[in-house]
C-alpha cells in the first residue's frame, strides 16, 4: 500500500482515544479482527449509536473468522413484526409488552481478512441512518456505556 492512497493502517493502541476517532472508509485496513471490532464500537459509541455483529464467514480449516460485517442496533425488524408481516399468530405471552428498538437502519461495515498479507480491509460500508442518533449528555446511558464504579461495586457485594 503506497503513501498517496487514503486509507491507513489502523492499530489497537490508536483506537481507544475517543477524542482522536476518524470516519471510518472504505479501504481502511487494521492489523487484526480485535482493532478492527474495537474501532467500530468507539466509533459508534462516540457517534450517538451501538452497533451489534452481524453475519459472519469462517475460514473452514481455521475456524477463524475471515468476513464479519457490524451493523447498527437498530438494524432489522423484531420477531414480533416479522411474523405480523407474514400473517403468523403472534404468541403473546412469550413477547413483552415494549416496542421494539429496530427500525430497518441501513448502517453497516463490511470487513474481510485478505490472506495474502494478512490484513483486514474494509470493503464495504454504509453510515448512514434512518433514526435520530443520541444526543452527547444522554450518551453516558446508553447500554455500552452503562458501568458500576467500582467503589459503588464494593458496597454492594459488602452487604
């Protein structure tokens, strides 16, 4: 990869500054899955949003992950709503009684790990969409940010 080209190498060590987290681009490469996985979820976190993984292809001798693709939380639809579509019965006292969160967002990033050198490129990506994304004072509840400090940890395994 030459100097000119605009994607860049990404490590584990550059992704844990939030303050320093970039767009991510097609033709981006990390050195492992980890960064790669890391990165996206810093880059969600800091952009209002929370990602889950999604589809993934394994090397067959390896058992390895070699393809993975990220997509936003709130991608798909709920079971309840994909068997309301078909026309299915809807067993209702097995589903809680909340709205689903999902809403069809198109957000995804694609990543497979090419062989020959051993990176992971990003080959395909979406960033955009289709709900409000969290506001920056309301961040700090969302569920990947959710966390018990360990003082408070201590007075209640002390009880």
């Amino acid at each position: 990869m030459s100097n000119s080209e605009s994607s860049k190498s990404r490590d584990i060590e550059n992704t844990n500054d939030q303050n320093d987290q970039q767009d991510i681009n097609e033709g981006d490469t990390f050195k492992n899955y980890d960064s790669f996985e890391t990165y996206v979820k810093n880059y969600a976190k800091n952009k209002g949003f929370t990602v889950r993984l999604d589809t993934a292809k394994y090397d067959k001798k390896t058992k390895e992950i070699r393809w993975r693709e990220i997509v936003c939380s709130k991608s798909g639809i709920s079971r309840k709503n994909k068997l309301q579509q078909t026309g299915q019965a809807v067993d209702n006292k097995s589903t809680r009684n909340r709205s689903s969160q999902r809403c069809n967002c198109t957000f995804f990033i694609r990543e497979i790990k090419f062989e020959d050198h051993g990176l992971w490129i990003v080959v395909k990506i979406n960033l955009s969409h289709n709900h409000d994304l969290v506001p920056i004072q309301l961040r700090k509840f969302m569920p990947d940010n959710r966390e018990i400090p360990d003082n408070i940890k201590d007075k209640i395994l002390g009880l």
